[in-house]
C-alpha cells in the first residue's frame, strides 16, 4: 500500500515538474503584455516604470544639495505682479485708502496704500474710485485697473 502511495506522489510530481518546464518554454508563464502595462492617470501607457525618478523627487529620498536646488529654483521662478495681491477694501472717507493682501503681508492683515503709495516696484497707485484702483507703471507709463476681490 505504501509502494502505491509513494509511486502515486512520484508520478504527480514528475508531471507538475514536466508541465511547468513545457509552459516555460512556451512562455506562457510569463503573462501577457497587457498585465505588465502600466496605465497613467492622463491616458499614457508604459511597459516599463521608472521608480527611481519618482522616488528621487520625494523629499525623503533626496540629499541635502538636491533639497537646496529644489528650492532656488522655486525662489527664482516665482515672479510677484499685480495680480498676486487682492484688493479687499476701498475707504472713500479723506484720505482715501487702498486695503489690499499682498503675497509678503503676514498673518492676513491687509496693507493700506494711499494715492501715489506703492507695494511692488516700478507700479504707483494712481486713482482710488468705488469698486476699482488704477496703477501705473512708472518705467513704461502702463496703466493696470484692479477690482474688488478679483
């Protein structure tokens, strides 16, 4: 009983092992294409995924000098313009007043500017109406209005 048993165990084992070595030179153990794509939010597909790129640019995973490039860049692309601060009052009583948020005003209190007062370079407050201010440019005589809360 136990020679029919062990000789039973063989036989399965050797057609496992057979089966397995066939489908390997086959390569139908390899899976098809489609389960090894890698299909991006935005619609692109790549077969091969570069985890070292994505895991470089984690802060975690970057070195001091990379964090240091990282963040001069940052500082030299941001250009500061008119559009980066929000007009959010306009005091009509003498004299008037401008209350604007700029981007470098700390803990959200706004500025005051009053005609021919300024908070960027080279721009001059140059009217104060009900709902809008007029800045001008004093290098190239460029005139931008700006409204309440836009």
């Amino acid at each position: 009983m136990n020679k029919r048993l062990i000789a039973g165990c063989v036989v399965i084992f050797l057609i496992v092992i057979s089966t397995s070595f066939v489908s390997s030179l086959l390569g139908r153990g390899q899976g098809n294409a489609a389960e090894n794509t890698i299909i991006f939010p935005d619609g692109t597909q790549n077969q091969y995924f570069d985890w070292v790129s994505v895991l470089s640019k984690m802060p975690i995973y970057q070195t001091e000098k990379e964090k240091e490039n990282e963040k001069s860049q940052q500082k030299t692309e941001k250009i500061i313009s008119l559009a980066d601060a929000k007009l959010v009052a306009i005091v009509s009583d003498p004299p008037k007043t401008a209350m604007l948020l700029t981007p470098d005003s700390k803990e959200l209190s706004p500025v005051a500017i009053e005609i021919g007062g300024s908070w960027l370079d080279n721009w001059t407050l140059k009217t104060i109406n009900t709902d809008h201010i007029v800045w001008q440019n004093s290098v190239s005589d460029e005139t931008q209005t700006q409204y309440l809360y836009e």
